[in-house]
C-alpha cells in the first residue's frame, strides 16, 4: 500500500538553473546529484528530513526516451510557518510572486520559477 508522497518529477529546460532557483532563491538543499545512462538528476528539498523531495529531470532528455510522457508542470503547494518572510526574501530577489491572499484555510501565495512554472505557498491557519 501507498503510505506516502516521495518525490515530484518537475521537467525543466534547464537544470542547472532550476537547481539555481530551488536552491538559492528558495532555499531547499540539493539532497542527491547523479547522472546516469544519459540521464541527469537534481533532487532538492527544503530540508533533509523532508519527507518528499523536488526532482529536477532535463525536460528534453525525458521528451526522447518518454514521447507520451505529459511534462507538464504539477500544481504544487508548498507549506510554510513563515509566510510574509518567505514573500519579502521571494520579491526581494526579483521573483515573480503574487499577492497574499486569505483563504477560509489560510493565508496563500504564489511564486514562479525562471521558467515561468508557477507555485503556491500557504501558511495554514492554526
């Protein structure tokens, strides 16, 4: 039986730049960086006991040897105890990011990546 999430695929066109992103405007930490068979994988995560993990795969590289495969970007919510701070570090660097909004569950926003990938943060009511 399934019991929990463990990683998400995201495809980007440029991983070292992903890794950029996640890593540096984020601040997750590369957790494994391996290239095998042709292929390269980034993992990041926003801690090592991260229960699930980012993997950052070469968009391009999974087009050739998966061509069904849909390389859409995933809707993800991120969660966060610090949200106003994590919104001002994000704008100060120049990231796209939206407004805060409250929601009947919490506060929320959103942030995209170099690629223009979006995704959202809420810090969950108490």
């Amino acid at each position: 039986m399934i019991d929990k999430l463990g990683q998400v695929m995201l495809y980007v066109n440029d991983q070292e730049e992903a890794k950029r992103f996640w890593t540096e405007a984020v601040g997750f930490q590369v957790v494994a960086e391996q290239a095998t068979g042709g292929m390269r994988w980034v993992e990041v995560a926003p801690n090592s006991g991260a229960g699930t993990t980012l993997v950052l795969h070469n968009k391009e590289a999974v087009a050739s040897m998966s061509p069904g495969l849909n390389l859409g970007t995933p809707s993800l919510m991120f969660y966060t105890d610090k949200l106003d701070q994590l919104h001002s570090r994000l704008s100060e660097q120049g990231i796209t990011v939206g407004e805060i909004d409250e929601m009947p569950f919490g506060r929320v926003f959103n942030f995209a990546d170099r690629e223009e990938n979006y995704f959202a943060v809420m810090e969950k009511k108490a």
